[in-house]
C-alpha cells in the first residue's frame, strides 16, 4: 500500500468507538490504496443520523480543507446521510465529494432492466427522509428498508464500543430478506449506511441482488482521482 503521505483520498469521519473491522469504511485496512482520515469531534452517528446535522457543517468543512491542504483532492465522508450536505461540502472545500453510496443511485438504476428498482437498505428507515434520497439522486420509486432496532443499528447509533459481528450479519441479511420479499422488483440494494460493508457478500449471496456500497463507489471515486498508470 502507498504511504498516506501520498493518499489522495481523505474520509471525514464521524466521531465513533464502535469497532471498525475490516470492510467498514474507517478502517485504513479496508482500502487497496492510502487514504486520511480526519474525526469530526462531537459529531457521533446519533448526531448526524437522528438529530440535526446543520451544527456540524462548518466543522465537515474545516476538517476537509486539512485534508486537502495535506495533499487530498476528493473527499468522501463515513454516514450516508451526508448526502444531504454534500453540495455545501463541495463548494467550500473545493474538490470533488462523495459523500454517501446513495449518490450511485442514478447510475445503477439506469443499468437495471425496465420494470425493476433500486432498494436502499438503511440504519434508519425512521429518519432517512426525502429530502436525503433526493439529494443523493435516488429515483422517488425506490424502495427503502430500515435496520432499525436492531442489534446492529443500536450498537453503531448507540456508540457502543463493542459489536456482535454475527449478529450483526444475521440482522442485514434478515432485513435485506425482508426487502425483496416485499419488493420482488429491487434488482439491486445499495447499503446506505457506510459501516454495513462487511456483510455486502452475505446479503448479495442471500437475495441474489448485487450489491452497491460506500466501497463501491470509493473505488470508482479513487480511480478518477489516481488513475492507474499501464505500460
């Protein structure tokens, strides 16, 4: 792996103890190139994810021009509920970001047969509102499922700093279960929330639906900003 000094991609992230295994976008491990990070104190997923984000944004901002000060030129965020802020984001720290998988919506929807949607499965159904889905560009006939209760979204919303991994697994793929059962017209789910990473192949291999993610688009997102070099 390069050396973060030479990381073109800098990941705001939100202010967390919960453990960040390998497949969670927090962890440096997670990614086939370097990467910085900066922690947005105070703002913790219940913050930003059940409350109002507006008291975090210029420190979202502060804390993404360091980064491109130290040398990053795209920023990407670790909620998917940023998606709501990112234009802001963009105009004041001046370099291109991707702040929420939702943002692939566009894309992967045009690549779908007629008659099939996107899913969304969310950490909270209860406050992932229209105004997030729009901002991200997912078309208005998505369908959206929540984790919400359970095992999973109470550790990452409640902070906690321990997690049951195997539970957490069962609960992602019982609610993406859920998804395609009630809307046998999702032909592909996009994980909203950045820290369900590790368990896309569990829940692609239980629906049989690919699966999009914070990981997918920031491979995409890296390539533009480091392409590789051939010859």
């Amino acid at each position: 792996m390069n050396n973060k000094d030479n990381a073109r991609l800098g990941i705001l992230m939100l202010d967390t103890r919960f453990p960040r295994i390998p497949g969670d976008v927090g962890n440096p491990d997670t990614w086939p190139f370097a990467v910085k990070f900066a922690v947005v104190e105070g703002a913790t997923p219940e913050a930003i994810v059940c409350d109002d984000v507006e008291p975090f944004v210029q420190a979202f901002v502060a804390a993404g021009q360091e980064l491109v000060a130290s040398g990053c030129s795209g920023i990407a965020t670790t909620c998917g509920f940023l998606s709501l802020i990112r234009p802001r984001l963009a105009a004041e720290i001046g370099v291109p970001v991707a702040a929420s998988a939702l943002e692939q919506a566009a894309q992967i929807q045009a690549m779908l047969p007629p008659g099939q949607t996107i899913g969304v499965l969310t950490i909270s159904a209860r406050t992932l509102t229209p105004a997030h889905l729009a901002a991200a560009g997912v078309p208005e006939d998505a369908s959206v499922q929540g984790t919400d209760g359970s095992s999973f979204s109470q550790t990452i919303l409640g902070n906690q700093p321990s997690l049951d991994v195997p539970a957490a697994r069962a609960d992602l793929v019982s609610a993406a279960m859920a998804l395609v059962t009630d809307h046998p017209d999702v032909g592909a789910i996009i994980l909203e929330c950045t820290n369900m990473v590790p368990y896309s192949a569990a829940i692609a291999a239980a629906t049989q639906r690919p699966v999009f993610s914070i990981y997918s688009y920031l491979l995409w997102f890296h390539e533009g900003l480091r392409p590789r070099e051939f010859g």
